[in-house]
C-alpha cells in the first residue's frame, strides 16, 4: 500500500530523516511513534509532498509523485495543525474538500458527522470551532471521502474521550471496509488498543517496524518505547 | 467536476462572506460618478467656496466632452485610487494562504498548482473586471447626462483594453503575494510598481510598447480620438506575454515549495 524506500531529508545542514523505510500493508493500522524531533512530521509531509524530499522514493498504491493526481486521491491527510477558512461554515467547508475528492456522499457524512455529535456546529462559521472540533472536523471528511489510506498526524490531539472512543470504532469499520491507516501519536496507550502495527522513528530512522501483539505482550508499548529511546522505565 | 472549478467557486464564496462582493463594486462606482460629476459641478463648487480665495474657473475655457471625461475617469480615478484599492483588495491572495497554512492544505489535495493559480486569477480577475466594468458604466451615464454622447463602439473597445491592464495588476499581485510574506510589503511593492508603470507611460512609445500599463494609455486614446495607435497589437501580445510570465513565477515559486521557511 505505502512503500517509503531510503527517505532523506535534511533541513539547514540539519540530517533530519536518514534513510527511512516503511512499507505498510493494505488493512493494517500503523502507529507511527517518536520522541518530539525524531522526524515523524517531516516523513509525513514527505508522504504528503508540503515537503520536497532530498532521496529515496515513496508510492502509494503503486502510484508515485510523479503521477501528482492520482498520488494525492491515494491518501486523505489531517495534519497537526488544522488550518480552515474562519468564515466558512462546517457544511461548507466539508462539501468543498469532498468534491476535491469527486466524493458525494451526503448520506455518509451525515452519518459521521452524527457519530462525532456535530449536527449543531456544521452551520455555524469554523472561526467559532475548538481545537477539538476541527479535528473531529477533519475525521468527518477523511473517513466520508473514504480514500484508500488515511494519514494522520496526531489525529487523537484535543478528542474528549467520546470523540476518542468514535475514533476508535470508526477506525476499525473503515480498515474492515478495506481502509489502511497511517498515524503518528504521541499517545501509546491509545495507540496500543487501536494499531495492529507500531514503528519507532529515532534519530531519523525506523528502528522497529512490527505487529502490536509480537511487542506488547511482557512489555507495554510505552515500556517498549522507552527501551528503544535507552531510557530506563 | 474539475478543481479549477471548484476552487473558483469557494473564492467567490470567501468573497461573499467577506463582504468583498459588495464593498468592491460599490468603490468603483463611486469613483466612476466622482469623475463626470466633480468636473461637471466644479464651477458651481468654486463659486460657492472658491471665490473668497479668488480661485475662479476660466470663462475661456474648452467645454470638455463625455470622451474626455470618462478617458479621466480612467487615468485620474482607477489608474490611482482604483488601482491601490484592487491591490489591497488582493494582496493576501495567496499570502493568506501560505499565512494560515491553507495553501498546504490544499496542496495536499487533489489539485494541481496550476488550477489553484489559474482558479485565484481568475476569479478574482473576473470579479474586479466587473466592479471596473460597473463603475465604467456609471461614469458613462453621468457623462452622457453631464457631457455630451460618445461612439458605444469606441467605449466599449476602451474597457476590453483597459480591462487586460487590470488583468495585468492582478497578475502582478499575485506574484508579489506568492513571493513575500508580509501583507504591508506586498501592498507597497505592487502599488509603487504598478504606480511607476504608469507614470511611465506615455512618456516615449517604444516604452509604452512593453509598459503593460500602456494599455490603459490606448483605452484613453480610443475614447478620445476614435482611433488606436500602431503600437496596439504590440502592446497586447508583450502585455499578455508579461501576465504569462508572472503566472510562471508564482507557479515556480509555489511547486518549487519556495515559501516555505526551512
């Protein structure tokens, strides 16, 4: 699904990321982990193309940057920070970005957009939303316009913890229906109960690229973590 | 539907709720009933507040036409207040975006960079060459009341012309918002440029040939006189080839991700 081979990104003489390999399997729900500066933005506006790569190659679903279109209808971003026109309205705004995707469809997002309880703020201008709202914002049209993999930089940020629970079952149903998701979080105990897959960036590095139920088990990811990060738990 | 499309369609939206779509035409044709009105009452004005500083108005003399007028409708009101207000009206184009962070998310989509340019260029050009266009039209009826009648042919010959000058200033708004960050240093600079482009017309014609701003020069001309000067077909291409260039820069600078801060 995602194949990121040899990825290098260096920011003023800075090696951010050094060599990245990842390779992601259609179904799986890869939490992508990291201490603050390890590269996991970085790799994922790579992915995304807000960042120009210095090497190394990445495609997804066999589609490569250089088939610009069909590599961005592959994938459905959120990133960190959700920047929204202020005096637009929710409904607006969604409708927007779906039909960037050529996606209609109403009966979906109506859906969603009941699941994270937003029926009341859609009409209303999104200067007016929280954190959290664009966030659940954002979840509502990722998972409506339902693109083959969803990637996600800290999606979990400012969730209440219903939102979280949503998140979860909603996650779940979108892999069922054949969805791959790649999301990078600095919340392990959360990622621990959602991921079927974990990797640890250090130092611009994938060092440990495995399936949830062969890490967790004696340890706990945030155990495992620590030990990779040679900090004592 | 294609992105171009769409991303034209969600500007005149922001227009909408921005109150853009109402402000801008309204300035315009204000400032195209200041010309033919100003003009035509300024002796009754003089007389009734001049006079005490002995400022009077010429009996002797010309009487000036409805041409005349609406040619300084054009060269006296947009081509200076009109064109500082289009650049403020525009000069976060695409700064606010890159400001805001919008311009990667978008970027992020399925939309080439060339729909986004090609959909903010246009319909921002298609909204201020109808605010033009509307204050355009005023000032010709107030001049056709005030004045005196002018060839239907020759003034709407005028707005095509002067039209591809303003066609020109979005152009060259938008490349200044792609470039620098700053929505004070991207007011300045386009203002000042363009402003000197038109202090600088009219001045030799081999210069006006390759001064975009030359165009509002033959719309004045056309209003005037009727005719247009050999220069025209010129002045068209080398304009429109100076708004294809300015469109490859931004492009250039946009895909390149030059704006981003390392």
């Amino acid at each position: 699904m995602l194949i990121i081979t040899n990825l290098k990104k260096e920011y003023s003489g800075k090696q951010i990321l050094n060599g990245v390999e990842l390779h992601i399997k259609k179904g799986e729900i890869l939490g992508f982990v990291g201490s603050n500066g390890a590269g996991k933005t970085t790799t994922l506006n790579s992915i995304t193309g807000i960042i120009e790569h210095d090497e190394g190659t990445i495609t997804i679903n066999g589609a490569s940057k250089l088939e610009l279109l069909h590599y961005k209808k592959q994938f459905f971003f959120i990133p960190d920070t959700i920047n929204v026109f202020k005096n637009i309205s929710g409904y607006d705004w969604i409708r927007f970005v779906m039909k960037l995707y050529d996606s209609d469809q109403t009966e979906r997002m109506k859906r969603f957009i009941s699941q994270f309880e937003m029926e009341e703020a859609m009409p209303k201008a999104m200067g007016t939303y929280s954190y959290g709202m664009l966030h659940k914002l954002m979840l509502i049209v990722g998972f409506t316009i339902n693109p083959p993999i969803m990637i996600m930089d800290e999606p979990l940020n400012g969730l209440d913890p219903n939102s979280v629970l949503t998140f979860k079952k909603l996650v779940k149903s979108y892999v069922e229906e054949g969805g791959t998701v790649f999301f990078s979080t600095h919340l392990l105990d959360i990622a621990e109960k959602i991921c079927t897959t974990v990797a640890i960036l250090k130092d611009g590095k994938i060092i440990l690229h495995e399936k949830i139920e062969n890490v967790v088990g004696e340890h706990t990811l945030e155990s495992l973590f620590m030990e990779k990060q040679n900090v004592e738990y | 539907m294609t992105s171009f499309y769409i991303l034209t369609k969600k500007e005149y939206v922001q227009m909408f709720r921005e109150f853009k779509l109402i402000w801008l035409p309204l300035v315009f044709m204000f400032l195209g009933a200041t010309q033919p009105v100003v003009t035509y009452y300024l002796p009754s004005i003089l007389a009734a507040l001049g006079g005490n500083q002995g400022i009077t108005i010429d009996p002797a003399m010309t009487q000036q036409d409805g041409a005349q007028v609406m040619a300084a409708t054009l060269g006296s009101q947009f081509d200076q207040l009109g064109i500082m207000v289009i650049v403020i009206a525009m000069m976060g184009i695409i700064q606010s975006d890159k400001a805001n962070g919008m311009l990667d998310f978008i970027l992020t989509r399925p939309v080439t960079v060339g729909s986004y340019i090609g959909g903010k260029i246009f319909s921002n050009f298609l909204f201020v060459a109808l605010s033009v266009t509307f204050g355009y039209f005023v000032s010709f009826v107030y001049a056709h009341f005030l004045f005196s009648h002018m060839p239907f042919l020759d003034m709407i010959f005028a707005i095509i012309f002067y039209l591809l000058w303003v066609l020109f200033i979005i152009a060259f708004t938008t490349m200044v918002s792609t470039i620098f960050n700053g929505q004070g240093v991207i007011a300045l600079i386009s203002i000042v440029s363009l402003l000197v482009l038109k202090i600088l017309s009219g001045l030799h014609p081999i210069m006006d040939l390759l001064n975009p701003a030359g165009m509002s020069q033959q719309a004045m001309l056309v209003l005037i006189t009727g005719s247009v000067d050999s220069y025209l077909y010129g002045n068209m291409l080398i304009t429109f080839i100076w708004i294809a260039l300015m469109v490859m820069v931004s492009h250039y600078w946009i895909s390149g991700k030059k704006y981003h801060k390392d």
